[in-house]
C-alpha cells in the first residue's frame, strides 16, 4: 500500500466501508432471488465460502 495522508485514506476507507455493505445487501438480495434454482445458490454460497477463507 502507498503512503497517504491520514485524512484521504481514513475517507478511502469509510468510502470502502460504504461498498461492502452495498454489496452485502446486493449478495442478500442475490441469494433471495436464486433460492428457487439450488444449484446456482449453493455454487454462489461455495464461492462465498472461498473468499472468507482467503
């Protein structure tokens, strides 16, 4: 990571903050939707699950 000043990185990372729970709410309402197709859900939650381990 490069050297920032305080006051852009903090802001950075409240912006970063910002997109992950969007795309939290993104994946819920994602999962909601593809609980009919099982597969397409359990390939999603299998990729879900790779990514938390990383």
């Amino acid at each position: 990571m490069t050297t920032i000043n305080l006051t852009t990185s903090h802001n950075h990372e409240g912006d970063q903050f910002r997109v992950e729970a969007m795309k939290l709410r993104e994946d819920k309402r994602n999962k909601e939707c593809l609980v009919k197709p099982v597969s397409t859900s359990v390939i999603f939650a299998m990729m879900h699950k790779k990514e938390t381990r990383l």
